[in-house]
C-alpha cells in the first residue's frame, strides 16, 4: 500500500484530540459499527455499558492539554502518510472521501464530508461518551468517525489478525461505509433492536464491510479534487489479503469462539468471518455499490 510522496493531505478532514478528554453529552449511542465488538463481548459476558465505556449520560473528564503531536502539524505529504500511522489514517480518509465524492458526483448527488476524530482513552459524541474499549465507530448523530489508534494493535493481539497497514485502512473505509448508510437512511435499519444471522445489524455490517471494498476497488484511480491524481498509488494482492484477513478476524463466529468457546449465530450483529469476506471481496471484485444490497 503507497501513496504519492508528493500529494498534499487534507488535514482538515480528521480532528486529532489524542492526549485529550472531551466532555461527554446525554445522548443514546447509535449506529451499527465495528467498534460494537465491545458490546458483543458485553453481552457474552454480562458487562454493563459503562464498564465497556459507553454512556447514555453523564460527562467524560474535564479536557486537558494534548500531548501527542496534532496531525496538523506532521501530516503534510503522502511521504508522511507512508512513514508514520496516524499520517496514514489521514490520506486514508482523504482517499475514501475523494471516492465517494466521486461517485456521488457521478450518481448526481452530492457528498457529505465526514470528520474522523483521533482520540486516546475517552471522547464525548452525539451517541455519548465512550472510551477505547469501544473500537473504532461512526456516531450518526454528530456524522463523524471515532478511532482510538490502539485499535489495531489489538486487533492484531487480541483478535488474532494479521495486521498491516491494509487492514487498518479496511477499518476506516467500513467506518465510512457507516456514513454512507446514514446519509442514504439504511443505517437506521439497524436500530430495530433484533440479532442473529438474519438481522438488519448484520446486514448492515456486512454492506458497509462491501462498500470498504468498493472503495478498494476505486483507491488507486480516484482523483484528488486538488492534484487531479490520485492519492493512494498502489494497492497489493497482499494488502487485499490483510483486508481479508482482518473482515474476518472481527467476525462474530471468531469472536465468540475466542472469547465464550462456542457458537451463537442467534446473537449475532455482524455477521460471520466467512460472512464479512465474501461481502468485502463482493465490493473489491465488481467496484459497484449496487452489488453491496445486503437486504435482498
């Protein structure tokens, strides 16, 4: 995965609070995400809401001053993108964002821009307060998207993927498909309160998991609105396959093999890894959001 040592990254597109506490607000948290994984777990093991670190009210700490550098400050070029991870999470947002502004141009629409916010510990949404234990997720009611960079060292430790900058692209380009969700009203059928198999969560999951795909697909052609060229020059068999690996490492059959020693397919809300790979290679393979109707 490379991108092109001499494009500018938009910095403007991702809000780096790391070091910091934000105040939390009294809302409901929303959104089918993968960062939910921390709730599958919840539910497996009877842990409350607040002990994963969401809140439906209440304030998070007090805001302190940020000890890690902003990326505003050390994320200018596509080099930095290829030397240091958080400048890579950037020109992955600006490349995912440059597509679907893309093809909602195409379609005749119009793209909303949605921020990613980089935190460490704990960050106040519009879906409330929560804390790393979350993972990555989209809060609907502010649009933006949450991720702690932690993540992916646990997702290589914890949920036995194999890592690799590809992967942690695949996570943000999910995230966004969440966005897309929400701005096109199929994010809210994931809201019904129903799981397993069947359910619109899984649905939901397994179609934003086919839109990081399509995604994929289109990275290495999609223009930067400013260069003309695009952003993300190369995309490697093997960084597909690390995509691949890491749809199915937060599968919920691995999850709950991992973590409860069996299988619940009635407690499902992502769906299966198999599930989540053949979704992902769907998206990947035809480069159609048309091919990702999850619900037929």
């Amino acid at each position: 995965m490379q991108f092109d040592d001499d494009a500018d990254l938009d910095t403007s597109e991702v809000r780096d609070v790391r070091g910091s506490r934000i105040p939390g607000g009294r809302a409901t948290v929303g959104g089918g995400v993968i960062g939910l994984i921390a709730l599958v777990l919840g539910v497996l093991f009877g842990v409350g809401p607040d002990q994963l670190g969401l809140s439906s009210g209440g304030d998070a700490p007090a805001a302190s001053s940020s000890s890690a550098a902003q990326v505003n400050q050390s994320c200018r070029k596509g080099s930095d993108a290829n030397a240091r991870q958080d400048c890579r999470i950037v020109a992955v947002v600006n490349s995912v964002q440059d597509y679907w502004r893309s093809e909602y141009r195409r379609r005749g629409g119009t793209y909303g821009t949605a921020t990613t916010v980089m935190f460490t510990e704990r960050v106040g949404t519009a879906c409330g307060s929560a804390t790393s234990a979350v993972g990555p997720f989209y809060c609907p009611g502010d649009r933006r998207v949450y991720l702690d960079l932690g993540f992916f060292e646990e997702l290589r430790t914890r949920f036995g993927a194999t890592g690799g900058p590809f992967a942690q692209a695949y996570v943000v380009a999910h995230e966004y498909g969440h966005h897309v969700q929400n701005m096109m009203g199929t994010l809210a059928r994931a809201q019904d309160g129903r799981t397993g198999a069947d359910s619109d969560a899984v649905r939901v999951e397994l179609q934003a998991d086919c839109y990081a795909g399509v995604w994929a697909r289109h990275a290495t052609t999609a223009p930067d609105e400013k260069t003309g060229r695009p952003l993300l020059t190369r995309i490697t068999d093997e960084d597909i396959r690390d995509g691949l690996d890491a749809a199915a490492a937060v599968g919920d059959d691995r999850i709950q093999e991992r973590f409860q020693g069996r299988v619940t397919p009635e407690s499902w809300t992502h769906g299966s890894a198999a599930q989540r790979q053949r979704w992902f290679h769907e998206g990947y393979r035809t480069g159609d959001m048309a091919r990702c109707d999850t619900f037929r």
